[in-house]
C-alpha cells in the first residue's frame, strides 16, 4: 500500500456548494470568498456554473464572478459547463478551464440537465470539440457512481463505461461522484477496482458528499488506490439541488485534518481554510459541517 506524498483538493464550494443553499449570496461576497480561498495555497477552486439562471439561479451571476475574482498564478479556476451554450457565455467571460457532466444513471440526468444519458455525452462531445480548439482543459464529472436517488443500485461497470466515454472525448481527469453519499468503503473500493484496470490513478478524483459520514473513509480507500485528487467543500458546504437527500460535500478542512496526520501534503494553510469557511458561513447564517473546524474553533 503507497499512499500518494501529494493530494490536490479541488475546492468545489463556490459552485457545488453555493449552488444548493437557499440563500442566494450577492456576487461582491463570492468574489471575496473565492479571493480568500486563493490564499489558503489551495491549487484549484472551482468558481461557478454556466448553467440556467431558471434552473440555477444562485450562480445566475457567474459572468461577475468569474471576471471580478483575482486570478493568482498557479491556480486553475474551473467553472461547470452542462451544453455548448454555457461554454460560449464562459468563454465570452474569459474561463481557462471547464468541468462537465455526465452520469449512468438516465433518471438523474433527466433531473439534472433534461436529456438522456446519449444526449448529455453527445453535449460533451460538442464541449469537448469546441474546447479542443480554444486549448481548454476539460475535467468530467461522474455522478450517481455508487447509487443514484431515483435508480438505486448503480453498478461499476456502468460507471466505467461512461468514465471510458468521458477519457475518449478529451477529458483530462474524471472526477468520481458520490452525488447522494451512500457509498461506504468496500463499495469504493470495488468501484475503484473495476475502474483502475482500464483508468490509471493519475486520470482519476474522487467527490464524495458526507451524508451518511462515510466520505473520509471512502476518501482513505481511494487513497489507498493511489488517487491524489480530492473534491471538497469548505465547511461542508453544498448537495445538489436535483438530487433528494444529497447533503454537503465533504468538508475541506476534515480532508486537510485527515491528510495532515497521515503526512500526505497538499500546500494549504487549514487556519486560512477555516477563516475562509467562516467568511462564508457569516453571510449564510449557519454553522459549519465541518469537525475539524468545530474542534479547533472550540465550538
Ligand atoms: P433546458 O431547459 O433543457 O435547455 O435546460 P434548452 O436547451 O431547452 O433551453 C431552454 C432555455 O435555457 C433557452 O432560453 C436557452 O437559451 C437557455 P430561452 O429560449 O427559454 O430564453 N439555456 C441556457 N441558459 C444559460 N446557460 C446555459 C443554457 N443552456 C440553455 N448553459 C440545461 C438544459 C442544461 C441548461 C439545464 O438543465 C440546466 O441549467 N441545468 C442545471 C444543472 C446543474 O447545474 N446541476 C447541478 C450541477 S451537477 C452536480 O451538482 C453534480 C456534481 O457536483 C458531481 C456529483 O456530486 O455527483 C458535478
Ligand atoms: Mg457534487
């Protein structure tokens, strides 16, 4: 067993955990939020959707907010992306890196961007051509990988067909997601299984959402696969609004509590993430999900 020496988080709660909270957050705070976050040495921070403002309307305001954040030198600022339209609007607000969507679960994908599960790959593949040519990288999200909130039981193979499909349209990572939290570790561990054969670690994240506290022992398990991409969320902030029961992400700061004591580095200052976090919390009036972040803050 070889940990990695390194882990990349992707701060996701910009956008995953921005997009389910019932108070809309004005623009002028996310900028801050984000500008803050760029300070905690975190090396991606994924910034917002370029999705409907019907569908969406928390991350309505992501031209302002992707163009008004300060862009520190060696930090990707992704932005999710669902058809060749919300790429056009992100490329028009100058985006340098894009996330996408699929899932093998057509039920949720319904729910979540109103097309099967052929109709959302053929929409990356026209994100993946378009992006191709402007040099763009493209991460692919899989979601419902170890169950889905409508379909149940969602099987590893499905996922790798689909995580094979998102590698061959360009994608450079596929970020493996827990969408509802029901995964525990042995299911991991044979998703991961059946993926690392044909997928090697180095194209592979994980994004767990912690609804049942099972996230940091299914992160370990990926770990132990060698994965060193970590989706979270500071404070545990997020869910998705087109999925029943998905709670927030995994918090930043019990990853970064987890990776610190088991030696793994990852660049980020926890005290600059909590404050960040706080910041945050403030304007949504709640208290944090995250323990580690309680423990230290003596609440
Ligand atoms: P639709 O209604 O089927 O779209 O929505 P349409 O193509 O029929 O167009 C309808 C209208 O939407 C038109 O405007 C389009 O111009 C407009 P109208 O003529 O009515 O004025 N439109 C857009 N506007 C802005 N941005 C766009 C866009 N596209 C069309 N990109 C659509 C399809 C995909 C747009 C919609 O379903 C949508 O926005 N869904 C949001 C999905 C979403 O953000 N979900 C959450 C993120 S995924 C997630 O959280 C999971 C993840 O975290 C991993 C995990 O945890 O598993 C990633
Ligand atoms: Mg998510």
């Amino acid at each position: 067993m070889t940990f990695p020496t390194f882990v990349k988080i992707v701060e996701v709660s910009p956008r995953d955990g921005l997009q389910s909270e019932p108070t809309t957050i004005d623009a002028t705070t996310k900028i801050e939020f984000i500008n803050r976050l760029s300070e905690t040495g975190l090396k991606a921070i994924e910034v917002t959707s370029f999705v409907s403002p019907k569908w969406i309307p928390q991350l309505a305001d992501h031209t302002e907010v992707l163009q008004g954040i300060k862009k520190k030198p060696g930090i990707s600022y992704p932005v999710f992306v669902p058809n060749a339209n919300g790429l056009k609007k992100a490329l028009a607000a100058g985006v340098c890196e894009i996330a996408v969507f699929s899932t093998p679960s057509e039920e949720f994908c319904k729910r979540n961007v109103n097309c099967s599960v052929e109709e959302c790959l053929q929409r990356v593949a026209d994100i993946t051509t378009i992006a191709k040519e402007k040099n763009i990288p493209v991460r692919g999200y899989i979601s419902c990988v170890l169950g889905c909130p409508y379909e149940g039981e969602i099987s590893p193979e499905a996922v790798l067909k689909v995580a094979e499909k998102l590698i061959a349209l360009g994608c450079y990572e596929i970020s493996l997601g827990d969408t509802i939290g029901v995964g525990t570790p042995l299911k991991t561990k044979k998703l991961l299984e059946t993926i690392l054969p044909k997928i090697p670690a180095e194209k592979l994240a994980v994004h767990f959402h912690d609804t049942y506290g099972q996230a940091l022992a299914n992160i370990y398990v990926a770990l132990e696969k060698g994965i060193a991409v970590v989706d979270s969320s500071v404070a545990g902030l997020g869910g998705c609004p087109y999925a029943k029961g998905a709670s927030g992400n995994v918090a930043t700061e019990d990853v970064l509590y987890m990776l610190n004591g088991m030696n793994i580095k990852t660049g980020i200052d926890l005290k600059k993430l909590m404050a960040a976090g706080d910041y945050m919390l403030q304007h949504l009036h709640k208290s944090s999900h995250s323990k580690a972040g309680q423990a230290m803050s003596g609440k």
